[in-house]
C-alpha cells in the first residue's frame, strides 16, 4: 500500500512537476490503458486541463492542500454540472445534469482535477459491475476476473494506477468488495459523514460515498477534502478528523472477532485475517471474541430494504421528465412501460419488482415490516459489541475476485456474497477494506476494520497500522502512470 497522493502532493509543491504535466500523464495513461480495462466510461480531458492550469496558478502562489493539481476519476452516479452521468444504464444515456454532487464541488474547490466518470454496475445493483451498459471492467490482477461492484471502475482504475483515488458509493459494499477484488483500500464512512447530495439514488438510507485509494493515509486525505454537514443533505452531519493524526498506534487496541462473520468462511481467508489479528495482539492490542447472532438475518433484510427505496427513487425514469424516451407509443402507459422496459436492464428490472412486492398491499408488514425490526435489531448488536470493543475485524468476501460470468451462472451464490459488507449499511456504520495478502490463486484478499458510527478516525488510524507492515504491503504496477 502506497501513498500516491502524499508523494505527487510533495512534488507538486517542491516544483518538481507541474498539475498540467502531471494530468498530461494520466490523461496519456488513459487513453493508452483504458481500452484493456473499461475502467472509464467518460472522459474529461478539457476539462481537466482547464483545472490543471488553476492549480498551477494556486500552487505558485504558495496555495492548496494536498488534492490542489492531484487527477482523480468519479463514479458514474455521482452527478457533474453539465458532464454526462448515465449510472452506466441505456435509460440515462446523454443525461447531463445541471448540478454537482456536493463531493464534486468540494474536491473542484481543492482544486483536484477531474478525469473522467468509471464504469459501475447499472445503477449500483451488483457485485460485479458486468450489469453496466457499457460492458463490464476487467480487474487489472488477472483479466479474466470481474473487479467486483458496484463501484468497479473505481476500483480498476486506482489498481490500474489510472487515476490516484476515485470515488464510489456504498449501499451494500460497493466500495469495499471492488477494493478487496482490485488490491486496493476503499472506505466506507459513516453513514451521514459525507453528503449524498448529487449521488444518484439507488437505496437512500443505505448509500453512502467514499473513496477508494492506493493506501489508507490516501483515503483519509480525500475523506477528509468531502466529509462534512451539507445544507443540501440533511442525513449529513458535521464530522472532525485530521488526516495527518493517523497514528497507527494500536496498544490497548481492543479489536473484536465476531463468531458469526468466521463460521463459513474459506479456511485461506480466515487464516489470513487471524495472521493479522495476531500482528496487532503482538503490538499491543487485545484481541475480544463476541457474537451477533442476528448476523445472518442481515443479507435478506438488506435485499429487501434496498430493492423496495429502489422501487421508489427509480419511479421517477418514466421517460417524460427526462433520461431517454421510447419512440413509438399510444398512450402515456405505454410510454412508461416500454421505455422503462426498454432502458432498465434485467438486474434493475428484477430489483424494481421485488420492491414493488415486498411494498405492496398484503405483503408491507410480512416482508418490509419485519425486515426493519431485523435492520433495528442488527443496531442493536453491534451497539452491544462496540461496547466491548474498539473496532472488529472481518472478512469482505467469501471468495477472491470471480471469474467474469460467474454471476450469471451462480445469481443466488453472487447475492450471498454481499454477507459480509450489508451488516455495516444496515447500521450506518464506517468500514474500510484493506489488502492483507494473496490466495494460492495469486488474486488479492482483503479484510474489513469496522467501527462505531462516527469513529470514521479510529477505523482509519487502525488500518494504517496494517499499512506500515511491510509484509502486507506489496506494491503491483499494473501500468498506468510509473510513480
């Protein structure tokens, strides 16, 4: 795990590059690279090139933090004053919005560079991005393996070294499955920390934006440059961190191993994340083992939670106000069904209905109803072991990145692949996965640090412990720009 952001910070400011060169780089990286990776589906060159000439200007006046000139990527539902922003589905195609998303006006403020929109699952619902109209991203650690999603053009393009951080959204571990597949670092924070003004609905009380990084010290950066009460979004709260606090003192560190998170777990990976456990215990910290029994009740209350807001916030894609129109209809019926039939993939099709059910008259209080008392009892538990703890280790994901096609052939084994990361979405909690070695496939596993809500500091201060043990950090150039 490298900080790529604090070593470009410190040669832009020693004089040793400038923002426009250094955006020249990437800019020239992508257009060389991308085509092996579908990590971008909308690129930003001019624009990019007008915001590197201001950060030259505020760097020479002694100006700017450490995102002044730096190049970054944002995913494909994060909306962009007059840029196009589809949520990679036919149904938005040319859809250039008339706003930014909050976390696009506070990184353009910091006087980050913008390179372009990446590839994701349609609307967010996945865990492999190969929903995406635009086709699927190729994992840049073996290409016959999906980058995971729903943010896997994120993921891709920060393994790619084709951008030095992105953004993604969160609603069941977009950010943090895509991190575990790619080898690099993605956090979720607490939900509320960062305003969702902007990001595209999929399911409101579970989405959240964070970044994804080439190291912790990187993703506490940029969380740091979006995190914050918004006027424009009133789940949001104002938050304290200082990105430069990180420690990584973990002595007294009580860190919590959740039965329930272990019981089925590949032996590999559960081996991997007890060799780190036992890193920590060595330095110091005291390693508590709890239980949550409800654990196993989150992944189908979380489906239905998520498809049911889903039914509701893509109620709006109707093909009157705006996205795209179907051409031949009778009636206003008509035209709804047949451009929402014709714009929404099969996934998002699926989960629209399943919402529209679980809603429905005779079924709200046998499936809604009952998935939020076990939303509320999930808070419950980790209430209960974050009294007993600091911050708990678990895994992201059973397996290590799929081969591409598997979620077609195996759907129900891709969805309870999400059992691991919904648990944290269903509390509103912060998580970050970190990588923490290879299988005996070569392919990257990554481990999930969890904390209380609003212990954003303390989750990242626990990772970056992780990162400055040479042993789990392995550096792999996948091309893109040499650092």
């Amino acid at each position: 795990m490298k900080a790529v952001i604090s070593k470009l910070s410190g040669m832009l400011k020693s004089g040793k590059i400038s923002s426009s060169e250094l955006a020249e780089k990437y800019i020239d990286a992508v257009k060389r690279d991308n085509a092996k990776y579908n990590a971008y589906v909308n690129e930003t060159f001019d624009e990019a090139r007008k915001s590197a000439k201001e950060a030259d200007a505020r760097l020479a006046r002694g100006e700017g933090g450490p995102l002044c000139g730096m190049p970054y990527a944002l995913k494909d539902n994060i909306c962009t004053d007059g840029i196009e922003t589809t949520c990679c589905s036919n149904i938005l195609r040319g859809f250039r919005p008339y706003y930014s998303a909050t976390v696009h006006e506070k990184l353009s403020a910091c006087g980050a560079v913008l390179l372009g929109k990446t590839n994701m699952d349609e609307f967010a619902m996945g865990s492999t991005s190969e929903t995406s109209c635009y086709g699927a991203p190729l994992n840049p650690r073996d290409s016959s393996r999906v980058t995971g999603g729903s943010s896997g053009g994120s993921a891709a393009a920060v393994a790619a070294n084709l951008a030095p951080f992105a953004l993604g959204s969160d609603t069941g571990g977009s950010i943090r499955q895509p991190a575990c597949f790619c080898g690099v670092v993605g956090f979720k924070p607490t939900y509320g920390a960062v305003s969702r003004y902007g990001l595209i609905a999929y399911a409101s009380s579970l989405d959240q934006i964070g970044p994804l990084a080439s190291s912790v010290s990187d993703a506490a950066i940029v969380y740091d440059a979006i995190k914050g009460k918004d006027p424009k979004d009133m789940s949001s709260e104002e938050v304290s961190l200082s990105a430069t606090s990180l420690s990584g003192d973990v002595k007294g560190l009580k860190i919590g191993m959740v039965k329930e998170y272990f019981d089925c777990l590949n032996p590999e990976m559960a081996a991997r994340i007890e060799e780190v456990a036992r890193l920590y215990e060595k330095a110091g910290a005291k390693i508590v083992s709890l239980g949550m029994p409800t654990l196993s009740r989150a992944l189908p209350a979380y489906y239905i939670i998520a498809c049911a807001e889903a039914s509701s916030n893509l109620g709006r894609y109707d093909g009157i106000r705006y996205g795209v129109r179907c051409k031949n209809y009778s009636d206003a019926d008509e035209l709804m069904t047949r451009t929402r039939s014709e714009g929404f993939g099969k996934e998002v099709q699926k989960r629209i209905m399943l919402g529209t059910y679980v809603l429905s008259a005779g079924y709200y209080d046998a499936y809604y109803k009952k998935a939020c008392a076990v939303r509320a009892r999930v808070r419950e538990e980790f209430d209960a072991v974050f009294g007993a703890c600091d911050v708990l280790f678990a895994p992201v994901s059973p397996t290590s990145a799929f081969e591409l096609g598997y979620a077609q052939r195996n759907v129900i084994e891709t969805y309870q692949s999400d059992l691991y990361t919904v648990p944290v979405n269903i509390a509103g909690l912060p998580s970050i996965s970190v990588p923490c070695g290879k299988d005996k496939k070569g392919l990257p596993i990554g481990m999930q640090i969890i904390g209380d809500r609003f212990a954003d500091e303390k989750v990242l201060s626990a990772a970056y412990f992780l990162e400055q043990n040479e042993a789990f950090c392995e550096d792999d150039e996948e091309g893109g720009v040499a650092l």
